[in-house]
C-alpha cells in the first residue's frame, strides 16, 4: 500500500477511536459506572499508541518525499515538540499529494487538450520576440507547463475592481451561447447576489453557464444561494469539496483561478474575486486594488482549454468530446484580431511536474538587467527566490515591491514582514500600499514583459494552489502596467532600513514566529 494511503487508513482509525472516547467520556459523564471508566481508559490507552504511530508514520513520510531539508525538518520540529498541535496542523497544511494518482490523470488530460488546441492555433513565430528575456521566458514555460505562445491579442488592463466588475457582467450579459466561470471566493452579500441573479437571468434565455467555486473558500456561501443558482439551469460545481476537513487529504489544494470566458472570444483572468469586500465596501479594508485584464484573441483559446480541463476534473464531462466544440473553441471568432500581442497563459498547481508560476518569477528576476517591479499581496519566500532578489539588487537591478500595509491574514502578514529587513539591507524597495488594500499580482521587468493573473508571491501559490498566470511579451503594455505602478507607489510608504530596525521586540518575535512556519503553508 503506497505511504499516503497507508496513512490515511491511519487517520480513519484514528477518528474512529477519537469518536469512540468522545461517546464513553458523555456516557460516562452523564451515567458515571466502572465498567465505563475501565472502557474510556482502555480506548484512551488506544489512542495514544495509534497518536504515537501516526506520528512516527507522518515522519517517515516526509522523509521518504525528498522535499527540501528545510521544509521536512520544519515538519519534524513541529511533530516532535507541539505534537497535539502540530498533527492538528499537519492534517490541514502539510499533505504533499502533488503527483497521486487523482492529479495524475489531470494532468494527462490538460496536457492532451493543450496538443489539440495547437491545431486551432496558427503558428506564432517566436523569431519575432523582441527581447532575449522574452525568449527564455517563452522556453521555459513551454516544457515545464506546455504553455502555448499566442501571437494574436487585444488586451484591456482593469486597475479598478468596479470597473473590471462592471465589464465582467456587461460582457455576460451580451453572452449568446455560454458563460465559464472559476473563481475561488463568492460572498452571499449585494455584489455575490448581483452576480447570481444576472447568471440566473441568462440560464433562463438559454445560455450554457458552467461555475466551479472552491468549496473551502465558499464554505459561508448559503445553501439558498447554491440551490437558487441550480435551480436555474446554472452548473455550480465545487472544486474537489471536502466533506471531513481533519481528515480529507484534500484540504490543502484549493482552486485560487479567477476566470470568466464569454462565448469562447472574450476572457477575463485576474486577482478579483466575488464580494463586496472586492469593491470597496469592506470599512477595515477600505479601497480595494486589484488587477484584472481582458482577453480577445487566441490566448482565450488557451484559457478555454484550461477551464474544460478544470471542468472535465470536477465534473468529469468531456467537453473536448462534444459536436458543439467550435461553440467553446471558437477558433472563427477571434480571427478578426489583428494586434501581435505575444501571450502564454501558464496553469500550475500539483496535478504538474513543475512549480510553473514559481519558476517564472525566478526566472524573470535572475535574468533582469534594469529593474524589476512587483505587486503582490503576500511575501513568503523560498531560499532561491529570496536568493534570486537579493542577487539582483546586488547586482545593480533596481528592485520594488509593493505589500498591503495592513494584514488580511496576519499570520501571512507577519511572516512577510520578517523577508523585509533582509531585502532592505541589499537595496531592495519596499513600499506599504496605505490607500486600502492592495490585492494585485503583478510583475514587470524592463519595460519588455509583464506577468499577471491569480498567484500571490507565495509558497502557497507557487506550491499548493491551481493558479493562472498570463505573460504578456508587449513592451507598450508593460509600460502601461509601469504608469498603474507609479501611482500605487504615490498611495504607499516607502519603509526606510533605520526605521524598520526600530520596530519593537514585540513585532520582531511575530515575524520571527510566524516565518517559522511559513515553510509549511
């Protein structure tokens, strides 16, 4: 029996168990009498052992992974020294599943439908390629995620969420055939009803509406809510939905894609989910900045495929199989786009070899020559990440990053602090965004290629998420993305090294805490 389901069968028993003396500990308290006592402490003698075992088992597991030192030990520590609540947090965080069986046939999947889309596709000659980034870049994302290079595209950049929210339901409402959706977070509140009553409206006049939600992320979204929407005709379908969260192996790898593609010709992918929060009618988080883009031309047809690859893993139809295929892959519609603008839209998540989106990011940086400029919610950072931006600011690249300058999660938000000292202290900029909050994730480097989509600058993105990314080679877009930065940059705070160095003991030990367990999120 192979490790992970060996210790699965583990865990079962050990909820059985759990169950068991929870039962005898009521009984008892309720009716007391010896034979229960002997009964609870038995099952509790039990329990102890399978405890000891499954620890001992989840050790040799990791071990046997051959993940990096850092992340195993870190595990190790845990286990060993915090072991009620270290197995507690091992049970959410800490299940490596990236090649099993599951995900495996995922992948096999997308990778077939991405040998067919090329078909639809006409030849982009990468020749043209303006810059030798640009050309390493393409490369490498088209072995380690069979990322295809489309040459044709119109593409709008949405720097306000009303705005981009907006576009999104008009271009809904204009739909005539279908609607795709993915997102990983849908709020029952004005906007989440918005959106479900205008879904609702095109299901009733015919139109195919296919939603995957995450189910983790959407576990407060209402009963009401999900059965008013099926009731309508629309297909809402969790993404692997996890029924026994200790206990289900599934927990850690959430669906974090937002994505909408309207009849097959218009596609919009970036950091917005669905909520009031997301427009700026949160009073904590005040004004919402994120980004979003819209798509026209032949990179929708990678989206689509990567959406009916999604679609086939949790619904298991195969709309690659249909008669009404060039309906979804409407090859015809975008052949009026007529502007090069070179674009590979890369999917990572474990059902992949490669930490795709994570091997971009360290690309991009250790292969810039002017500067490099990030948006990012979230900064946890591997070693070669941290590496990679503090070897290039070293190396006389201008390096800026922009962070929220308050938390959402404070255990991410604590755990990025802790990076900044370090990068400071090398040249690397670091701003506070302090208009509201800043959910962007965006990357540019030298005016000659600009990455967007759904992936945090994180270990979760980059290791445990289903994650899009688009990278756009066009120089004048990238400039435009430029000019979105500066004005972020003119509504944050620069942090100085002298000050930062004087933050109390109190926050150096949340930092320090917290990046203990970054490597296991």
């Amino acid at each position: 029996m192979p490790s992970h389901k060996l210790l699965d069968a583990v865990l079962m028993v050990l909820a059985l168990l759990l169950s068991l003396a929870l039962v005898a500990s009521l009984i008892q308290l309720i009716w007391g009498g010896d034979v229960l006592q002997t009964f609870n402490r038995v099952t509790s003698n039990i329990i102890y052992v399978i405890f000891a075992l499954t620890i001992f088992l989840i050790i040799v597991v990791l071990v046997l992974e051959n993940s990096s030192p850092v992340h195993t030990l870190a595990w190790i520590m845990v286990l060993i020294f915090i072991p009620v609540v270290g197995f507690i947090f091992y049970l959410f965080f800490g299940r490596n599943w990236r090649k099993i069986k599951l995900f495996n046939r995922k992948e096999l999947f997308d990778n077939e439908l991405m040998e067919k889309i090329k078909l639809l596709i006409p030849g982009f000659n990468s020749a043209l390629l303006n810059h030798q980034l640009e050309h390493k870049l393409h490369r490498l994302l088209k072995n380690n995620s069979k990322a295809i290079l489309t040459g044709h595209n119109e593409i709008e950049l949405f720097n306000d969420t009303g705005i981009a929210f907006a576009a999104i339901c008009d271009a809904i409402r204009e739909a005539k055939h279908h609607v795709h959706l993915e997102y990983f977070s849908i709020a029952d509140d004005s906007t989440g009803r918005y959106l479900k009553d205008l879904l609702i409206q095109k299901a009733h006049a015919g139109v195919e509406i296919r939603f995957i939600y995450d189910d983790v992320a959407c576990w407060k979204l209402s009963r009401r809510f999900k059965s008013e929407i099926r009731r309508a005709g629309v297909q809402f379908v969790p993404f692997m939905p996890v029924w026994i969260p200790l206990i289900n192996s599934r927990m850690n790898y959430r669906n974090h894609r937002k994505l909408v593609i309207v009849d097959g010709k218009l596609a919009f992918l970036g950091g917005l989910n669905i909520g009031d929060k997301y427009l700026s009618k949160d009073p904590y988080f005040g004004y919402w900045r994120d980004s979003v883009a819209s798509f026209e031309g032949e990179a929708v047809l990678s989206m689509q495929a990567i959406f009916m690859g999604d679609w086939y893993f949790v619904k298991g139809e195969n709309l690659f199989a249909t008669e009404a295929l060039s309906r979804y892959l409407n090859s015809a519609a975008i052949k009026h786009v007529q502007r090069q603008s070179p674009v590979q839209v890369v999917a990572s998540g474990p059902d992949t070899d490669h930490s795709s989106i994570l091997q971009l990011y360290f690309s991009a940086i250790a292969n810039a020559h002017r500067y490099i400029r990030i948006i990012t919610p979230y900064l946890i950072l591997n070693e070669a990440l941290l590496m990679a931006l503090k070897t290039a600011a070293i190396s006389g690249v201008k390096v800026q990053i922009i962070v929220p300058g308050k938390a959402d999660h404070w255990m991410v938000y604590w755990g990025s602090r802790s990076y900044y000292q370090e990068l400071m202290e090398v040249g690397v900029e670091i701003y506070e965004y302090t208009r509201g909050f800043i959910h962007a994730k965006i990357l540019i480097v030298d005016d000659e290629v600009l990455g967007l989509g759904t992936a945090n600058m994180d270990l979760r993105s980059f290791n445990h998420n289903f994650e899009l990314t688009a990278l756009v080679y066009e120089d004048s877009l990238a400039r435009e993305a430029d000019e979105a930065f500066y004005t972020d940059l003119a509504f944050s705070k620069k942090l100085e090294l002298e000050e930062f160095q004087k933050r109390s003991i109190l926050e150096r030990s949340k930092e320090s805490i917290c990046r203990l367990f970054s490597p296991l999120l």
